[in-house]
C-alpha cells in the first residue's frame, strides 16, 4: 500500500471528495488512518443490506465528483458500475480505512491531471 | 544523539526499546531510577528494573508494554511487588478490544488466514440489563460484491448497475442465554441500482479553478493553515455545483437465518426495495425542510457548530444528507426449524413484510471534535398471521439502535426490541470508549 501522501492524487482526491460531501472534517494528515465508521454516513446496527446499498450511494456520488469536477477517467476496462462497487465494497466494511478507500480507487480511475 | 522522556510511564517505555546496534543480552545492565525528564545517552546499555512501577500508578499502557516487550522473566516479582497492577494488566489482556486487536495483527500477517480481515471478526462482550452478567463473544460482518455489470444511463451524474452480492453477517456469544441479539444472517443479493444527480454540470472553467486550489493544496506544508485554506476554498468552489442525488435499487433475495447455535433456522427468499435521497447543496429544498433534523440542527446551533455566511457560529442549517435512507422488503419464509413460531405449533411457510430505516447526523461540537446521533430501526412482521401466533406475539419483531458519540473517544449506545427467534425483548446499554490506528 502506497504511503499516505499529497502527491499522490488518489490520496488527494478522495480526501477532497469526504471533504467536500462533509463526510469528516480533519486535516489531510490524520485522515489517512480514518476508519469508514467514523465517516458522517456510517451508521451502527444496519443490516448489510442497508449498508451495502448506502454504500453504494456515497461512491456513487464521490464517482460524480473524481469524474465530473476532479477531471479523472476511468481506467481502460473499468466501467462506472464496477468502479462504484470497488469503492462501495470498502465503504460498506466499517474497519477499512480511507487510505484503503483511496488504494481502492486507485485502482479504477486515471488520477492524472488532465489540461482541457 | 539522546533520547528524553517526559514522563515515568514515558521513560519506562523508552528504557524498554533496545539501544539500536546493542543487543541487552551484550550489554551489562545498568538499573535506571525512574525520574521523570531523564536524558538517556542513546546506546548505553540500560535495563529495566523489575520494580519500576512499584509504589506507584503505573497505566494501563506502560505496564503492557512492560509485559509484552520484556517477557514473563518480571512477571513473579512484579505480581509480588503489586498484585493490584498484575489484575489489571490481565484484565487488559483479557478485554475485547485487546483481544480484537492481537487478533486483527493477527489477520494481517502473511497467511492463508487474512481473508479474514474482510469478514471483521470483533471480540465483543455482550451486557444486557435483562440478562445480568457480561458474557464474551464476537461479531462478524462481511459484505463483498461478487459480480457487477454497468448498464448504460444517458443522463448526466447517473450511475446504473447490476449487481450480486454476498453478505453475512451477526453475533456470537460463549454463553447463548445471554446473546441479546442472537440472530445470524447470510444472504445473497441481485441488485439494479440506480443514482441519479448529485452533481450539476461544471463547467470547463470550474474545473481549471479546482486543478488550481488543488495544486494550492498539494504545495501548502502539510497541517498548515495555508492547506486547510485551500481545502476551505475548494468546498467553497465545488459545493454550489452539488445537487440533489436519488438512489435507489430492486433486488431479489435469498437468505439463511439462524440463532448462533443453528438450532432456530429459517430460509428467506423475496424482494427488497431501497431508497435514499441527499440533498448536497444547502441551498436545496430538501435541506431547508429536513424537518426530522430540525431538532438537532437547533443543537447544533446551540453548540456554536456551524459555520455561517458571514462567519457568524450560531445558524439554523438542517442538513439534506440526513434524511433517512429507507428500504422495504417482502419475503417468503421456509424451512422453518425450531423457531419460536414453530414451537408455538405453526410449522406452515408465510409471508413477511420487513421495513428498514437509518439515518446519521450531527449534534454538537466540542473543541476540535463532533458527537454524531445515528439511528437504525427495523420491523418485520407476518402477513395474515394466524392468531395463535399473534395471540402469543410471534406475528411482529421490532428492534432499534441509537448511537450517540464522536468519530473518537466515548460513545453511548441504547438498543430495544427483539429480532425473529427473540422471545422477548431486551434492552441493551452500553458506555464505551472507542479508538482507531
């Protein structure tokens, strides 16, 4: 696993994404070791149904966010509904962290600043 | 080059890290007085003596540690030295969150075993105010998509999809009798989901803007006021450009529930529908008339929470990402064996109706941290009951969870109700503290 880190744009993305959706207000630098838990949608005792489709909502709209304002692209072979569901997948299990979250991501999306 | 401590606790544990390049077993011991601020030369060879806490309060860390990194070799004069400190220390060991960690460090090693890790198996200690006496166990909780497939949506920020997913997930206590929620369930799910909007169409130059503050960003020192500017200015750029997101999914259903002991066993097949809405953009309607986060939007006013237009700490802001997300379901109950139903005498199949509802949002602030109110509630119920199981309360089963407590530090849960296979309800207090890596 990539060392948390700015320059990673990964990193940075998905930390901008939380922030943005309000979902943790720290600084970039204690947010690496956050746990989905403690992100403002996670909520105790749901059954893994709700959690799994809640979890699919928040990636659904952090997908909006790398892909719509963030200019990211998706990897060659990725497709939306299989990128929302790499991201649901970490959001959905309380103990992952967002650093994972964002090794995650870095998996389906081209974080490469793109010039328009 | 040396290294200073602050504290006893401090010292003890600097003196129990070898010396780099001086292995203790080289090196002639050397007892060291616990004195707070002590400057130890880096290198020298050091020791600790076996009665470093004695006669006074060693924590619960320092003390651990002591256990852990010297071995047992203390252990006899340490227990005779404190007897007090050594219950302490295995009471520590013997806690759940210590047991959940050694077994997390576990996981992670380089073994068949880590794939683990993804079912989250969790030490926990079951109390009820019913049942009396703790009792330990564990949870676990796996959800994973096994399959997904994109199917196309021509609007924009709209995200379609299906996809098969298995999820397991419940709690397991030594002592069944004193399981407040003995129910275990393991289904698998095929979903069409669907999110629509979230995100209004920037435009090229908001997007220049982000790349902008985003290098701002990247090159500010790290915890600096500078980074958390930029971050400010870049919730102040993309928020407007929020907007309201609908999601929803239809899946179909199969599910194996049972007690911990399997005895009480039950096949569930049908349908479930879910659907969520989040209002991004405070500026939405939805936002203005979350009249369920009205109470604690007052809350949160009170504690200086928010930060207003203007800058002024005191405003009325509802939130529209609190509204709850709800789903339904209806299922087809079979195979029933030993549930309390079918020791009531009615071992036919039935039909019934399960309803979800959870929402989280914030309450309050203190200093630098937030306290989060989450709920969760779920009632499930039997179509066209018989009466001889409404005349003995088997027809319905409602159970609820609130949680009130920061993303650290102590939290309050208060669970109510029973779940199918409950004969009666019970309800569950807990005061805890919780901590991540």
């Amino acid at each position: 696993m990539a060392e948390w880190n700015k320059n990673n744009l990964a990193h940075t993305n998905t930390f901008l994404a939380l922030r943005i959706l309000a979902q943790t207000k720290r600084k970039f630098s204690a947010a690496g070791n956050l746990a989905v838990k403690q992100l403002e949608f996670f909520v105790a005792g749901e059954t893994p149904q709700m959690r799994a489709a809640r979890a699919k909502s928040l990636a659904s709209q952090m997908h909006n966010l790398f892909v719509m304002v963030f200019a990211s692209r998706l990897e060659q072979g990725a497709t939306n509904a299989g990128a929302v569901k790499t991201m649901a997948d970490v959001l959905a299990d309380g103990e992952k962290t967002v650093h994972e979250l964002a090794d995650a991501a870095d998996e389906k999306y081209d974080f490469s600043e793109q010039i328009e | 080059m040396m290294r200073r401590c602050a504290t006893a606790a401090a010292c003890l544990f600097v003196w129990l890290q070898p010396a780099p390049g001086h292995a203790q077993e080289e090196a002639a011991p050397v007892e060291v007085p616990a004195i707070p601020g002590e400057v130890i030369a880096e290198g020298a060879p050091v020791t600790v003596p076996c009665t470093v806490v004695e006669g006074e309060k060693a924590d619960l860390v320092s003390v651990t540690n002591f256990l852990l990194l010297r071995g047992l070799d203390c252990v006899e004069s340490f227990r005779k030295s404190t007897e007090e400190t050594f219950a302490v220390v295995r009471s520590t060991l013997e806690s759940p969150e210590t047991q959940s960690r050694l077994l997390n460090r576990f996981l992670e090693g380089d073994h068949g075993w880590q794939f683990l890790k993804d079912v989250n198996f969790r030490v926990k200690a079951f109390e009820s105010e019913t049942l009396g006496e703790a009792a330990l166990g564990f949870s676990y909780d796996y959800s994973k998509s096994v399959q997904s497939h994109d199917l196309s949506c021509s609007r924009d920020a709209c995200i379609r999809g299906l996809d098969l997913q298995l999820m397991a997930n419940g709690n397991v206590a030594a002592d069944a009798d004193r399981n407040p929620s003995n129910f275990l369930e393991t289904q698998l799910s095929f979903a069409w989901f669907q999110s629509t909007g979230g995100v209004s169409a920037p435009t090229a130059e908001h997007r220049k803007q982000f790349q902008g503050l985003r290098r701002e960003f990247i090159e500010a020192e790290g915890d600096s006021d500078e980074e958390e500017r930029a971050v400010r200015n870049i919730e102040a750029l993309v928020r407007p450009l929020l907007s309201d997101q609908i999601y929803w999914e239809i899946a179909g259903d199969a599910a194996f529930e049972s007690d911990q002991q399997f005895e009480s066993r039950q096949w569930a097949y049908g349908v479930h529908a879910m659907f969520e809405i989040k209002a991004w953009n405070d500026a939405s309607a939805l936002a203005k008339f979350n009249l369920l986060d009205y109470p604690f939007a007052a809350l949160r006013a009170l504690s200086g929470y928010e930060i207003c237009a203007g800058g002024g700490s005191s405003c009325f802001k509802p939130r529209g990402t609190a509204w709850p997300s709800v789903l339904a379901g209806l299922d087809r109950v079979s195979g029933a064996e030993n549930t309390p139903r079918e020791l009531a005498g009615v071992s036919s199949d039935y039909d019934r109706l399960r309803l979800e509802a959870s929402f989280r949002t914030p309450v309050a602030r203190y200093g630098d941290d937030e306290l989060f109110i989450s709920v969760n509630y779920r009632y499930y119920e039997e179509l066209d009951a018989p009466p001889s199981v409404q005349v003995l309360d088997l027809d319905s089963f409602e159970f609820f969870t609130v949680v009130l407590g920061g993303e650290d530090g102590i939290y309050v849960s208060y669970s109510d109700g029973r779940l199918p296979f409950d004969l009666a309800d019970d309800q569950v207090f807990a005061l805890g503290y919780q901590f991540h890596r």
